[in-house]
C-alpha cells in the first residue's frame, strides 16, 4: 500500500496530499488580494506550479481543474492569466463556478489534481 505524503500541513489541512501517483491539491488563493482577477489567478498559478514541482509532477499532468470565482462577470480576466499559463496542447478538463470565497477580497481559488510520474 502506497503512503501519502503531505505538504505543508496545517491545524485545519494540508497544501497537497501525494497518493498512489496522484496529487491532490487543495484550494489555492492569492498571496495578495488587492490585485484584480487577473493578477490574483497569475499568484495562484504560480502557487500550483510549485506544490506540483515539489511533488515531482507539473501542469502538463493536471488531471482535472476546479475553479471558483467571486464573481463571474471577472471570468474573462481569469481566463486570460489561465490561457497564458495552461500547457499548450494539455489543457485539462476543467470547471468554473461562480462563489462566494472566505476571504471577501480574494476573487480567485483554484483546486487541482495532476498525475506524478
């Protein structure tokens, strides 16, 4: 049976969990929420690239995306960060949902799982 490792485990969760070949990511918001939809999707992109290198994987395996936006007027400012970061040719499946965030200022949180190895 394969172990799961962690990342960056909290009181109340973790970054990411590592399974049998599958990282689970969770919930990633922006480092800064003064910035617009774009600049906040911009952060939590490079927030994802990062938990997925340190689990030895990257964008091209994202498995499936989950992402909540604050307000869905916003939506083609988000698109526009995610369409310059997605991996050509590796877009993966993919979800939208309009949501009221638990930070009032954050206007993004994007989840994802991806293939390790």
């Amino acid at each position: 049976m394969s172990s799961i490792k962690r990342t960056n485990v909290g009181k109340r969760l973790s970054d990411m969990a590592v399974y049998n070949g599958v990282a689970y990511l969770a919930g990633q918001v922006p480092d800064d929420s003064t910035l617009d939809i774009k600049g906040q999707t911009a952060q939590v992109l490079a927030t994802i690239d990062r938990l997925l290198a340190e689990a030895g994987t990257d964008k091209s395996r994202i498995l499936m995306a989950q992402i909540f936006v604050a307000n869905i007027a916003e939506f083609p400012g988000m698109n526009a960060a995610w369409d310059e970061w997605v991996a050509d040719g590796n877009a993966p499946p993919r979800a939208t949902i309009e949501a009221r965030l638990a930070n009032p200022d954050y206007k993004v949180e994007i989840v994802v799982t991806a293939a390790v190895g």
